[in-house]
C-alpha cells in the first residue's frame, strides 16, 4: 500500500473536525513536515484562524515517532485532547492503518493525592496529620468544596483538577495534592498502585502523542531529571509565551512566611539544637526583610548576605537531622517527615542561589500591601538554557500568530536561543521561520489608528485628553470595546471616569468578576466595554460585533524600575546591542501584537484597532512596533476613525434588529 500523501492526510483531518482548508494550513503543515523529516527547527507564524493545531498534528502523526506537545493555556490543551486529536486520529487511521494513541501530562500537584485524601494533611504546629474534612465546618465553602472532592475522587478517573467542575479553590485544592518533592513515592506509598500522578505518566509512556504545558516542558529541561518521556520531535503552541513561562519555572521565591512554615514543620522532627538554630535565622531573616527597600540588588548588603547564610546553614543542618532521626509517636512519619524536608530544601535551595551571587542571575526585593515582602531570584536570560536543553536531539516546531516581530524572526529567535537565522556553525542549531499568513484580509476588515494629537503620556501622569478620546470612540462604536491597559491602575481610572461620563455603556473591569464570567457577559451585550490588563492582552476570543474597537491606551513597554527587565536591558547594551529596541521595544511589539489580534477573530468580523499613543507614529521605534501588527489600513485621522466605527455599529445594529 502507498504512503498517502500529507495533502490527502490534511483534508481527511479538516473534514472530520467540519473545518475548511485554508492555504495557510496547508503551507504550515508542509514546512512541519520538511522539519520533522529533516531533523531541523521551524518557526512558523499562523495567524488566527489558520487552523494551526491540524496544521501540525497531521504531519506528526503522519511521521509515526513520538511527539510532545506543549500549549500555554488549559483551553488550548482540551481543545487538543477533546476535540482536535480524536477525531483527527479516527480521521486519518483507514490512511494510516494504525490508531495513535494520545495522553495529557502535567505536574503531580495537578492530580489529586490519594494518600493526602484518605491519610489527611500534615499540621504546622503539632505533630502527625489533622483530618482537613473534620476540622472544615461541613457549610462552610472549604468544607463543601472537600466533600465534594472527597465524592469526586471516587468517579474520576484522571484524578485531574481541571476534570472536577465547578472548580475548587486553591486553598481547598492544597489539601489534598503534593508537590513532587512532598511525594512519598508510589513504592513507599500504600496508595501508590492507584496513583492518579503515577497512571498519567504511564499513560503518557504508552502513548504517541503527549500534549502537556510550558511550566511542565521547563521543569523537564532545567531539573535534569526528565518528567516526559522520550521523544523524538517537540511542537510548542503559543510558543510567544515559552520564555516568561520557563522564567518563571526558573524563578527562586524567598519570604518570612515560607521560612517560618519551614522551622514549624520541622521542629517536632529534629533535635532543638537543629531546631533553634533554625528559628534563630528565621527570626533574623524576618527582621531584615521589614527594613529592606524594594528594587534590584545588584549586589547583596552584608547583613542580608549574613542572614541567608545562617539561613542556608540553617537549613543543611536540620536536612541533616530530618534523616537522621525516627519517632514512632508521628502519625504516618513518612509524610510529615517528607513534607517538612520539602519545605526546607525550598528555602535551602533558594537561600544558597542568591548566596552564591551567579552573574547570570537577577536578585530583587519586592513588598507587597497583601502579600508582605519576598527576596526574588531569577535568570537574566534563559536563551542559554533552552538552546542547550531544548533543541539538542529533535526537532522542535514553535508556533504561534505572533512570532514575527518587526518583519522577522530573529528577535524571538534570540530569545530562545537561537542565532539569526541562516548562521552557520558547528554547535549552532538550524532553523528557519515561515509566515504562512491569515485567512483574514485585515486591510479590509480593519483600521490601525494612533491618536497623534494627543500629549505624549508621561508616567502615571493626568491623562485626561486620553480618557475624552477613549469616551468619544466608545460613543461613535456604540459600546463594543476592549480597553487594553498597561497598567490596573490605569484600568481602574478609566473605568470610574467613564462609568460617570458614559453610564448608558455598562463597562466590566477585570477583577471584579473571574476572567471567564467578564468574556462570558461582554460577548452576550454588545453595548458593553470591558477594560482590564495583561490577561487581556492575550486572552479575549470574542468574535462578531460585540468586539468591534480594541483600545490601547500607551504602548506596553515594561516599567523602568522592572528589576528582571532592566538587568537584562542593561545586560544586552553592556556586551554593545541594543538593549532597549532587544527588551523593553520587543516586549512592547509582542504584546500590541497579541492585543491587536483581538480584533479579527472571524471573516465577518469589522472594527478599529486604536492606539491612544503618538509615540506609535512619532518615535523612531514605532515602525518596529507597527511592522509587527497585522497589516491593518492605518490613519491618524481622527474625524475618519468616528465615522468608520459609527458606520460599522449601524451595520451591527441592523443585523441585530433583524435577529430579533
């Protein structure tokens, strides 16, 4: 029998899902499969609405070796393991002649624990476990949220979080899940042979594909012991998120709170010598933090250096004692015992990283009015890392609708470790970048208008000729807007000022609601705006009129007194780049792309995309930005854009009256 072809494969695929096949795809999932058989990388933009995810199943699937692939978000996750790779296997197994098996992989603390469930929870200030299902009033929210578990746990049978709806907690959720580290292990556990952590990864073995996450992708490459199992090709989805989410995989956190849990839990385990040279650090930890200043520490003052050694020694010594000592009178030892180990390893590790003073780490304090302060530690780059540990040994495809920023690759390339493209070298890994377009014809669907009359806005400056534009285009576009913020703050006084000036165009604020519930309610008004920050930037698929204007009010740039990116700026202009257009202009360009994107989502989708910044037409940067958008008709006529958005809600209007 002949292999079937990858464009026989395509359209059976699209068929099965009621899809159309679009020329886009179908280029996409040509350039996947000339990577896959080459051995090479790929970085490959497809904008909305190409049908990115069979354009690069099928060639996987078609290549017959196992495949991982990593999303960023939950809902792009089910989409693949509900939807799309069902009914794309059953579609292409009479061509294949064989059923690829598929399976979803995350982290231990995302399945329930059934030793945790059954056992109970280890207790800071006493020894042994408390019962967290007697000692949670049965009416109160945490007790009806852990009954309901308790029930759940005996239909699942992934034990996923994300399978328990309605949704619990995080709180509730802590009480019964482990981390990895507090794992006892399935040989020591009596719970171990119905695992709900240990049967996903078997099944992730056995299967083909395995679709997982970004945070689960990282601790496979920087922890050295492999969570996923062998594979022979990489597809990365969302792949403009990969480096944030590995940052912050690789970003150490240290607070009194943390510290303090850590001498709870241990100090019924080690002896009081062990003990109170814990607590004695600790309490010299704390003091310390309530007279810290916030900001970058580029280098460690000498009484906080003294306090994480002690605390460092503190805590090697008591990991010492923990295994050194045995009390029969513990209920269930081993998890106590394996909980207060992973508690102060956490401290240990953090305390040692910033002891240590790597060059290639980034060390800043930050209070918080709720959350009190913290000691944070992070990698001024991880390029490094995920050149060596993600592109050695297989291909590796990354995709997304926003990877070509100002006109080309080379800039997400650079992030991810990766030379400009077509450099050659011995230890150089190949790749090439494809734009295979949109669907979408942008030029005719939408407008690109930057407000160039108004005053450059200066730093949380009075912004009052920004928010009389932001009123006079919500009225010309009848409601039917997304208000993009690069700040909550901001966010928060646009929305006051225009529910006073507007109150006929209810206005929904992040926060106020959870994130599903404010898309849900903007979708189903259209007279209604919804104004909020950085999940929004990425986050809104609302297509049709209820999104017909997307507000930005000033270009995203990262604030200057962000300690991670501003290292790295300077980092970037101390080995002679630069390290503005490098950062702070690519940070920029990704977002107003992700932000933009939010306009089209569909072919009958109309409106404006404004940006109630001159600098986007003024500055020398703003052509790097606006290359990076889609191709949009741009104006800076404000009279024009009035008339385009009312002209757009009187055809939105009418189609609605006809609906009704």
């Amino acid at each position: 029998m002949t292999k079937p072809s990858l464009p026989e494969l395509l359209h059976a695929a699209v068929t099965a899902v009621g899809g159309t096949e679009r020329p886009g795809q179908v280029a996409m999932a040509q350039a996947v499969e000339e990577a896959i058989d080459g051995g090479s990388h790929l970085l490959v933009q497809a904008g909305t609405g190409t049908g990115k995810s069979l354009g690069y199943l099928v060639p996987a699937l078609a290549h017959g070796e196992r495949v991982v692939v990593a999303t960023a978000t939950l809902a792009l996750q089910r989409q693949l393991v509900e939807r799309d790779l069902p009914r794309t296997v059953d579609a292409l197994h009479p061509q294949l002649r064989r059923r690829p098996e598929f399976a979803m992989l995350k982290g231990r603390s995302n399945y329930l624990c059934l030793h945790r469930l059954h056992e109970g929870v280890p207790q800071d200030e006493e020894e042994g476990l408390f019962d967290q299902f007697e000692a949670a009033a049965p009416t109160s929210r945490l007790g009806q949220d852990l009954l309901r578990m308790r029930d759940w746990a005996d239909e699942t049978e992934t034990g996923d979080r994300d399978d328990l709806t309605p949704g619990v907690s995080d709180r509730a959720w802590s009480q019964v899940s482990v981390s990895s580290r507090e794992c006892l292990g399935a040989s020591k556990c009596a719970y171990g042979a119905e695992c709900f952590a240990e049967m996903a990864r078997e099944r992730a073995k056995l299967a083909e594909v395995v679709v997982t996450n970004h945070a689960l992708l990282a601790i496979d490459a920087i922890e050295g012991a492999p969570v996923l199992p062998q594979h022979e090709v990489l597809i990365v989805d969302e792949a403009h998120e990969l480096v944030s989410r590995v940052t912050g995989v690789a970003t150490g956190e240290l607070t009194p709170g943390q510290v303090n849990r850590a001498v709870r839990r241990a100090a019924k385990l080690v002896n009081e010598k062990a003990a109170d040279q814990l607590q004695t650090a600790a309490e010299g930890f704390e003091r310390l933090m309530e007279l810290a200043l916030p900001g970058r520490l580029e280098e460690i003052p000498e009484d906080l250096g003294y306090a994480l050694m002690a605390l460092r020694d503190a805590c090697r010594t008591v990991i010492s004692a923990i295994g050194a000592t045995r009390d029969r009178s513990v209920q269930d030892e081993d998890a106590v015992r394996k909980q207060a180990l992973a508690s102060v390893e956490s401290v240990h590790d953090v305390a040692e990283r910033i002891t240590n003073g790597s060059e290639w780490d980034v060390v800043w304090y930050e209070r918080h009015d709720r959350f009190g302060a913290s000691l944070r530690v992070a990698p001024m780059s991880v390029a490094g890392l995920l050149r060596e540990k993600l592109f050695a040994d297989r291909s590796v495809i990354l995709t997304s609708a926003t990877l070509k920023l100002g006109g080309d690759f080379n800039g997400v390339g650079a992030s991810l470790g990766l030379a400009p493209e077509g450099t050659e070298g011995e230890d150089v890994p190949q790749w090439k970048g494809v734009d295979v377009g949109s669907p979408f014809d942008y030029r005719k669907q939408g407008i690109l208008y930057v407000a160039k009359h108004l005053a450059r806005p200066a730093r949380d400056g009075d912004r009052g000729d920004m928010l009389d534009e932001l009123t006079e285009l919500i009225q010309a576009a009848g409601g039917r807007t997304l208000g993009l913020f690069s700040s909550m703050r901001a966010a928060q006084l646009a929305a006051e000022e225009l529910r006073s000036r507007i109150p006929e165009f209810p206005i929904l604020l992040q926060g106020e609601e959870t994130l599903g519930e404010l898309i849900k309610n903007f979708a189903a008004d259209p007279r209604t705006c919804l104004f909020g920050t950085l999940s929004l930037w990425q986050g809104v698929d609302v297509p049709g009129p209820s999104c017909q204007l997307v507000v930005m009010d000033k270009i995203p740039f990262p604030r200057p007194d962000d300690p991670l990116m501003s290292a790295r700026q300077k980092a970037v202009e101390e080995a002679g780049g630069n390290g503005f257009m490098a950062v702070a202009a690519t940070h920029a360009a990704l977002l107003m792309a992700q932000g933009a994107g939010r306009l089209v989502r569909a072919s009958g989708d109309r409106g404006v995309v404004a940006v109630l910044d001159q600098r986007l037409a003024t500055a020398r940067y703003g052509s790097y930005l606006k290359a990076s958008l889609p191709d949009f008709w741009f104006t800076t006529d404000r009279n024009q854009v009035r008339k385009s958005l009312a002209a757009i809600d009187a055809v939105a209007r009418q189609a609605e009256s006809q609906e009704d």
